[in-house]
C-alpha cells in the first residue's frame, strides 16, 4: 500500500469494544462516474485523518464508507465500526483508500491478528486477520451475491464453506520479496516496499524457517512451495514480470509431488496447482458430483492444467470415451500426460484455449452434423469445465463453449467479479446458473472460490 501515516497500526479505544454493465469499482454499490462532467474536482487527502462509519465489504479486502461526499475504501476496519483513518492513496475523483488507525467503536468480529504485520504499513498479504474465521466467511459470502446482483442481475444466497485445516498454516506457496539489505519479506499493500518478516502464520508450518533466518541476494526474489509429500521446493526466479521471468536458479527440489483425486501428479514445483492443501481433491469432488458425464461421452477440460478435472471426467467417461484437456503450459501439459498415462481417453491440447477451442468447436459441430471427417473421434461435449485465470474466460471462449451446446458447464473462478461477468456471458446463450458452491480457499485473504453449474434451460437458481 502507500504507506499510511500510523506506522503502528491500529488501535482501539478504551471506550470501545462488467462487460454487461458499466464499469464500476470494486465495491459493494459504489459506481465510478463514467462522465468527466460528472466527477467532483480533484482533490488530495493523502495523509488527511478523519472519523467514518464503516459500510459493507467491498470486493479487495476493504470496507466501504462515505466522508464529505467521497467513497473512502477503508482497510483493516469490520462493517458497523467507527473508525479514524489516514489516507494512504487519493488520486483524485469520487474515491479515496485509507486504513483504519484507529478503532472509536469496535465490532463484535474483531479479534487480535495472529501476525504482528497485518497492521496498516505492514504485510499486505491478508486483508481480514483482524476479523475472526467465521465473520471473514461472511464478508466474502456478501462480496460474492453482491457482485452476482450487479454484474449478473442474480439474487442468490451465498454460504462460504470452510476447508479442512483451519485458518493458519495453510499456503503451501510463498513468493518472498528480498530487500536492499538481503532480508526476504513480503510486500506491503499496493506498493513495491518489502516488509521484512520473521515468520509467516498462514505458511504451512515450518515451510519458510530456513529461508527467512539467513540473508540473501538483495533485491531477489524467492518462491518457495510445500508439496503432499511435505517436501520443500526453493527457486530464485529471473528477472521480469510473471510468466514472462528469464531463467532463474533452483536452490533446491523443482518437481513436486501433488495428490489430489485418488492419483499422484509430479509436476513442476511453483507451476500451478491449488495452494491450500485441501482445495484440490475437495474441488475435484465437486467437479465429480456435478459433471455427470455418461460413459462413452465427451468432456472438455479448458486451462486445465496438469488435468486434475480431466483425470475426475476420464473416470466418468470410461476407456471408450474421451476427455480434450486443453492448457497453455507446455510444462502442464507434459507433465498431465505423464500422470494420467494410463487414461489414454484424455488427450492434451497444447495451446491457447482461444485458439484451440475454434478446433475443438468445429470438429464437434462437423460431427453434429455427419460430416466429421474419417479421422475424428471427437464429439458434442457432454461437459465442458473451465477454471480460467483471474479475469475470467471472458466472451469468445463462452461464445465457442456455448455454441457447441453441452448438457452443462462447470466453471471454477477466483474472482467473484469476473465471475460474474461470466455467468452473464452464458445467460446470453441461454445458459442458467443451477448451483453454486464457494470455499474459502484463502483464510485471511480477501480472495475466495466458487464453482458453478450451468445448463440450458429458462430456470435459474434463486
């Protein structure tokens, strides 16, 4: 973050206890006016402090709140409090960020953080340490049906399910910033500053003693990864941005061993894979349960990575079916080929989703219609999985998925707003959301995951 002025953090008294709308900002019912001639004048309250009654989550790990007109996007505070905060970040315009340094009038939910830097001016790792487990899950749940009644224009009761394991010691990879002086930290908030840390409470428990009590190449960085195995993995990346870093250096390990669904992948060790423990095998028997794929059917596993879904949908399919995984990573791939050897009804694809899917689509089609050529084995989907990066599938690939008219779609997302965005995407199609499951695959974060089945059809979940 921009560094507030309470360096200490905060303190309470002791009198206390979409593509398919406008775009808007990342808060629960806050619009960023689109017209120059609506914005108030430009102002600064960078460093300002002033009282706020905080409102209702925001989607990034604030609350929202209101100060003299303004939209204030207010961290380390719980909704219902009465805060003083100082300004960390005003650009100008009809909003501004703050963090919450001090607490007049403190919420039932708010509990002592277990890191002594998850403080305004420290770690920006986790935003809702100061909140307890029960009430974080809340607060993701109302993010969730927010950004579903704005973006998507679907009610929908939300419940955030808890994984097994508990709040801490759970992030089997860390990415360390390493500072001028050679202590690796973490990063604060919205800002390239490395605060140093001693230890991380949300690591998998003794994944991160080694690297953080010895110095190393100043402004470095390291990724450190936990595998089941409890097997430790070390890497200093090359330089540049993510997926675009020169050659880097192993320090030790490099080809993880993950289980998840009843199998064992060895894939490269800080390529993708679930970073809570428990998240893959629990999302693979979602994927299970709701797939449903006939036997001798066909199923699309999209960004499918090392084929964990693809693995889950063989086994529905049967030896006489097939399962197209599609991935971008050559690693991935070649390393889901290795694991799922001995389900040759699962072929890789690898390539771009948007390219590969116009084959895809067009085989399908082709075989819809008779006119398949002599070579192609390849079907109407039955079930198409996506589970996209960040910023959703997003319209050309939901456009390819829909057209090909499979009986159901499940997708997995990270981000309740792209989320969203996707689910109106397939509405247009004529799909509807039938369920929708979220798991707070991320304790302390504000991030959180939902899977969701969609199908044809006039109905929709409510």
């Amino acid at each position: 973050m921009t560094l507030s002025a309470e360096p200490s953090g905060a303190s309470v008294s002791s009198a206390a206890r979409p593509e398919l709308a406008a775009r808007t900002t990342a808060t629960a019912g806050v619009e960023e006016p689109q017209n120059p001639e609506s914005r108030p004048p430009k102002v600064d309250w960078t460093g300002r402090r002033f009282e706020v009654e905080v409102g209702s989550p925001g989607h990034g790990g604030f609350c929202v709140a209101r100060h003299e007109g303004r939209v204030v996007f207010v961290r380390h505070a719980l909704p219902g409090e009465k805060v003083v905060v100082s300004v960390t970040e005003d650009n100008g315009g009809s909003f501004c960020r703050a963090d919450a340094v001090q607490i007049e009038q403190a919420s039932a939910d708010r509990v002592e953080p277990p890191c002594s830097v998850a403080r305004p001016g420290g770690c920006g790792g986790c935003d809702w340490q100061h909140v307890a487990p029960s009430a974080q899950r809340e607060l993701k749940a109302q993010v969730v049906v927010e950004q579903l009644r704005r973006i998507a224009g679907i009610e929908l009761a939300v419940v955030v399910e808890e994984l097994p394991g508990g709040p801490l010691g759970w992030r089997s990879r860390v990415r360390l910033a390493v500072d001028d002086r050679g202590r690796p930290g973490l990063r604060a908030h919205r800002s390239h500053r490395i605060v140093p840390v001693e230890s991380c409470p949300i690591a998998v428990p003794g994944s991160l003693d080694e690297v953080l009590n010895r110095r190393w190449r100043a402004r470095s960085e390291l990724e450190v990864t936990s595998d089941s195995l409890g097997r430790l993995h070390l890497a200093e990346p090359g330089p540049g941005s993510p997926g675009r870093r020169g050659a880097g250096r192993q320090i030790t390990g490099g080809t993880a061993v993950q289980q998840a669904a009843g199998r064992e992948w060895q894939i490269a060790a800080h390529g993708f894979w679930q970073v809570h423990p428990a998240a893959a095998d629990v999302f693979a028997g979602v994927v299970r349960e709701w797939a449903d794929a006939p036997k001798g059917g066909t199923a699309w596993d999209l960004y499918g990575g090392a084929g964990l879904f693809a693995s889950v949908l063989a086994d529905q399919v049967g030896p006489t079916g097939a399962v197209e995984a599609v991935e971008s990573s050559r690693r991935a791939v070649r390393d889901g080929m290795q694991a799922l050897a001995d389900q040759p009804q699962v072929r890789f694809h690898a390539g771009r989703v948007e390219t590969m899917l116009s084959e895809l689509a067009g085989t399908a089609a082709s075989s819809e219609s008779g006119s398949a050529g002599a070579g192609s084995a390849r079907r109407r989907p039955d079930v198409v999985v996506l589970d996209p990066p960040r910023k959703g599938a997003g319209r050309a690939v939901i456009s390819a998925v829909t057209d090909a008219r499979p009986d159901r779609v499940i997708l997995v997302a990270c981000d309740p707003a792209a989320m969203a965005r996707d689910i109106g995407l397939f509405a247009e199609a004529g799909y509807r959301l039938r369920q929708l499951r979220a798991f707070d695959a991320f304790p302390m974060t504000h991030h959180v995951e939902c899977i969701v089945l969609l199908e044809p059809g006039a109905e929709q979940a409510g």
